[in-house]
C-alpha cells in the first residue's frame, strides 16, 4: 500500500462513515475499480484498519462531545429531575441499540464478509442500498401527518429494533448509517433526530471495532512506513468525518423527508457502474 492509497482510503472511510453510502462497500470497491494490488486480508491491514476507526471515532466524538456532556450531566441529576430521567432513557437506549451489532458482529461478521465481500456482491448490495435509503424517504412522506416521536419517548421494542437494523451493514454495500437512520424513520423519529441517533450510536459500535482490531493487532510489527501511513490515515479520517458529520446533521435537520433520497440515487449509480467497471 502506498502513502497515497492509505491517504484516497482514509478519506473514504471518515466520508462514507457519516453519510449513508457504506463505508465497508466502498472500501471493497474502489481498490477493485482501481486494480490496486491491496490484499485487505494481509497482516498489515489490520493495524491501519484499526487507526481508520480511531481517527473516525475521534472525528465523530469531536463533532458529538457536547451531545455526550449534556447526557452524561442529566443524568447524573445535574440538569434537573426530568432531564435526569430523559437522559438515563437515551443512554439506555444507545446501549441496547448495541447489543444486536456486538452480538451478531462476534458470532457473524467475518463469515458473513468471506461469503459476500466480493466486489460484486459489494456493488450489488448497495444497489440495495440506495433502493433502501429511496423507499424510506418515500414512506416518510406517506406519514408526513403523523407527529413526529423525541428520541426520550422511544422505547425498548423500538431501540432493540433499530439495533437489529444497524446489523444489516455487515453485509458489503449495505450502510451502517442508512440502515439505523431507515430503522428510526419506521419507529417514528424525524430526519433530524435519526440522524443524530444513528452517529451517536456509530460511536460505541466504531470504539468496540477499534479496541477488537486492536486486540487482535497486538503482535504484528510494524514497519515505520506502516506506522507513518497508520498516523496520517488517522488524521485524514478524523478531519473527514468530522466535516462529513457536521454536513450530515445539517442536510438533515433542513432538508426533512427526502434527506436520504440524494444519496439513494447515488449508491444505485456507483453500484451499477462499479458492476460494470468490474467486469471489464
């Protein structure tokens, strides 16, 4: 791997994080359209895989860190008896939201990638993707007259639910972030407030990746181009996700009931060009 392939990668992964794209389908993909000879599966991989996530994670906590405060400091009472009790909700409600990706990640994930992490089948699961993000955007505006539901007012059903939704990014080309933000449309948030649901839970789920890969990394050692390519594809990561963040949550909060729509229609194009591209 090149410094300028580890840099085009990081900035992939800290843009395609936030935004509902897929970040594992794109990762899958552009080495394939490229022809880049990048074994993904190589030792060497994993320790930059695992500052990837780092430096998205602190891109997102830099964007979040206020949000975290403000819950953390309701629900140690700080903030009121009533917010005390919202805030508790919503932590519990982020944990269990958890539990399904961390549950299903340990016993599924790398089966599930081997079967379906071919560049095809990448492609062909975002298709499904953007057909996902589109029919959500569409059953939006068929409740336009429904009231919109706080995420303190969601329940256990509803949180379990969404969790179990984030699980359908396991499989190459379908998003973390559109498959939550699709699951907390149909529980009856609005854009607005899925959006943030979906980031603050990416958080615990992109911590529990990186302390995993780092877990498994402990004994590969690395070269000092390695270690060079590892910090600025951190770097590059974070600042991305970072402004990608902030962007997501401000198309988002303005841009209600057909937010997801744009970007649909891009991952059914990419899709369908990268099938294309790759077959050539």
């Amino acid at each position: 791997m090149t410094l300028l392939q580890a840099i085009i990668l990081a900035a992939i992964q800290g843009i395609t994080e936030p935004f509902p794209i897929s970040s594992l389908g794109h990762a899958v993909l552009i080495p394939a359209i490229l022809h880049w000879p990048l074994d993904e599966h190589a030792p060497f991989f994993l320790p930059f895989l695992t500052m990837l996530h780092l430096g998205t994670l602190l891109g997102l906590a830099s964007v979040f860190w206020q949000d975290w405060k403000h819950l953390l400091r309701g629900a140690l009472g700080r903030l009121g008896a009533q917010q005390q009790e919202d805030s508790i909700r919503v932590l519990v409600f982020l944990i269990l939201a958890t539990i399904p990706a961390i549950l299903i990640g340990a016993g599924f994930e790398h089966r599930l990638r081997a079967i379906f992490g071919a560049p095809l089948a990448a492609a062909g699961f975002l298709v499904i993707n953007g057909l996902l993000l589109i029919g959500t955007d569409i059953l939006s505006r068929a409740k336009k007259n429904t009231p919109a539901r706080d995420l303190a007012n969601l329940n256990a059903k509803d949180t379990i639910l969404i969790g179990l939704a984030q699980c359908l990014a396991f499989f190459p080309g379908i998003s973390r972030s559109g498959a939550t933000m699709a699951g907390s449309l149909s529980r009856g948030l609005n854009h607005g407030s899925a959006a943030r649901f979906s980031l603050l839970m990416a958080q615990p789920v992109v911590l529990a990746a990186t302390v995993h890969q780092a877990w498994q990394s402990r004994h590969i050692a690395l070269s000092h181009d390695l270690i060079q390519e590892c910090i600025i594809g951190a770097i590059v990561a974070a600042i991305t996700a970072w402004i990608c963040s902030r962007a997501m949550l401000r198309l988002f909060h303005n841009h209600d009931r057909w937010s997801l729509t744009p970007f649909g229609f891009y991952c059914i194009g990419f899709g369908s060009l990268a099938v294309i591209l790759i077959a050539l």
